[in-house]
C-alpha cells in the first residue's frame, strides 16, 4: 500500500470510527443514541438523526459505486438521498439502520484499500466522503444537544 492511500485510509477511519483530535467521528455521534433520540426533529422539515444515519449510508454507497465502476449492486432500501424513518421506529429497526451505516462503511473503506492507482479524481472522492462523515457528525451532536 503506497503511503498516500495509507494516509487516506486513515481520514476515512479516522472520520468513521477511529480516535481523531476533533472530537466525535459518525459512529461515536451516534454511540448512545436510541430510536427516540434519532426520530426527533428540531422543526418540521428539519432532518432527524435517522434520516442523516440512512443518508450517510445512501452517499457511502453511491462512492463506492463511483470508485469502483459497480453498475451493478443496489443500495438496500428504496429510494435515494433522504429516506423516511419507519413508520415503527423500534430501536430494533434503529439498530438496522446504523447497521446499513456500519456495512456501506465496511464496504468503502475495503474498496479503498483495494486501490492500486491514486488519482485527483478518486483522492477527491476519498476526502469527500470522510468529510461527509464528520459534517454529519457534527449535526448529529447538535440535533442531540438540542433536544428537551
């Protein structure tokens, strides 16, 4: 592994489920969170902590499609972007939803570190989705501080 995908693996681990300097990475924003917690929105029309777990998901995916040419493998649930929490939102379903997380991740990071050429185009990427990890993080630690 050349050290630049050795780098890069490490702001994707770091920015999913690594200790990093910043603070929470996505899965320690969502360590502790229950199905009441991730239903809750600030608004209507606001984002839910579900919704940003399954959209986290959904764009994990979508890189890895783009990084590997998969034309072929579908997301697991219907849909796109934002998906709706379940109409029962069990903490049982909410455990399924940050195990799609878990799994898209797990996906990823093995395709990254199944890369033997590096170009901007797939650094580009690779950053990309580390950063949409801790931009998500980062609202899931709000929405859990703003709640009563």
């Amino acid at each position: 592994m050349t050290p630049e995908l050795t780098l890069l693996l490490d702001v994707v681990d770091e920015a999913f489920d690594r200790k990093s300097w910043h603070g929470p990475n996505l899965k320690g924003a969502l360590r502790g969170v229950t199905a009441a917690q991730a239903v809750w929105r600030p608004a209507p029309g606001r984002h839910s902590i579900w919704e940003l777990t399954l959209h986290c998901a959904y764009w994990t995916y979508v890189g890895r499609r783009r990084l590997t040419g998969d034309r072929q493998t579908p997301f697991p649930l219907k849909g796109s972007n934002f998906f709706p929490v379940p109409e029962e939102a069990t903490e049982a379903a909410w455990k399924q939803a940050v195990g799609l997380l878990a799994a898209q991740h797990q996906d990823w990071r093995a395709a990254v570190a199944r890369l033997t050429m590096l170009d901007k185009k797939r650094i580009h990427l690779i950053r990309g989705v580390a950063a949409h990890y801790l931009y998500h993080a980062g609202q899931i630690q709000l929405l859990k501080r703003m709640q009563p």
